[in-house]
C-alpha cells in the first residue's frame, strides 16, 4: 500500500502538505500560514475546512486510522483458520507502518503537549483497528488453539512490540547486520508462540 495521494481538491492539499510538513518540522512548527504558502493558497481558505490545526491533526490521525482499518478488515476476511488470521493481521499491521511512515508517526508518535483532546468519537473508531486481533484470540481461545487469559490484553501487548519493532525500523535504529525481514519475522513468530496453547506448538514448528 502507498500512502494517500492528493484528489485535486484544496482540502486533499491541506491534508497533504500538513501531513509532510509535520513529519518533517513538527507539531510546534506547523502553521497554517505555513500550509498556505506550501499549497499557494491564503490561510483564510484553510479555516473554510478546518477550525485550526489541531483539526487538522485529529482528520490526519482519523484517515491514518481509517486506511488501517480497511487494511486489516481485508486481511480478516481472508483467513477462517484464527492462527493464520493473527499472524497475517499482524504482519499486515507491520507493513502498514513501514509503507506509509507520515500517517503512522502520526498516529502513534506525535505527542504534543498542548494540543486539544482528540474526539472521543474518532479515538473510539481507532480502536476498531484493535478488535480484529482481540476475535482472532478470542476464537483461537474457544477453539483450544490459543492459551490467553484475556484477549484484550494480549492483543494490546503484541501491538505495542510490534509498534516498537516498526518504530526502530522507521528510525533506522536496527543493527544493519539484521535483514528487517528475519527482524519482523522472529518478532511475530515469539509472539505466536507465546499465545499458542501447547497442543498447537508443534504445528508452528513444522511450519
């Protein structure tokens, strides 16, 4: 997948340059005389769309979140097997992350001080992203195949190592020496192994 490109409309600019602009300067940096001048338009036609730049910044978070969505919706619906639906959620999360770096940093790792609370409508249709996961262990759970105590706390841990392997990989910060494919690939198959009931251990081992 590639990151969401312009429609040719002003407000798809707006969107647009904001997102390069707070990747490459920062949150405290952004302007909205800043946005005009890098789309050639007058900050008084950003307010028509956006009341500031914090709504700015929450319909960036909200898209990035959307485009997950249907990213990870497409990879449930293709696996019946709760294994292979988990595994192939995660690795489509983690492509994801590395195929569009602007919305994911973003989403995950902006943390300005003083911007306004994101609307808890658009924070609740962020956690959506999560439920796919949480099924798949709940199912697996049901099914014998998956040892977990609580779905919604295992699926929140392996999103947050997985955040941290797409997070130094974004960064650069892995040893150069390690393929980021082996990298990825041992992340998610420590992970499987750890939500795996013993049964279906050797099943992943012939794999």
């Amino acid at each position: 997948m590639t990151e969401a490109g312009s429609d040719g409309t002003l407000r798809r600019r707006i969107l647009d340059a904001t997102r390069h602009l707070l990747v490459a300067e920062g949150y405290t940096s952004l302007s909205m005389r800043k946005i005009a001048r890098a789309i050639g338009c007058s900050p008084t036609a950003i307010y028509l769309y956006f009341q500031n730049k914090d709504a700015l910044v929450h319909t960036l978070i909200d898209e990035g979140f959307g485009l997950l969505y249907e990213e990870l919706q497409e990879e449930a619906a293709r696996h019946d097997d709760p294994v292979a639906r988990l595994e192939a959620l995660w690795r489509r999360y983690v492509a994801f992350g590395r195929s569009n770096p602007e919305y994911y940093e973003i989403m995950f790792m902006l943390h300005p001080e003083r911007m306004e609370r994101y609307p808890p409508e658009k924070y609740r249709r962020a956690r959506r992203c999560l439920e796919f996961s949480i099924q798949a262990l709940e199912e697996g759970r049901r099914l014998g195949v998956f040892a977990v105590e609580d779905p919604r706390v295992t699926a929140s841990a392996a999103w947050a190592a997985l955040h941290g392997a797409i997070a130094l990989l974004l960064a650069r910060r892995v040893d150069v020496r390690i393929d980021p494919e082996a990298f990825i690939d041992t992340i998610i198959r420590t992970l499987l192994r750890g939500v795996l009931a013993p049964e279906a251990l050797p099943q992943m081992a012939a794999k």
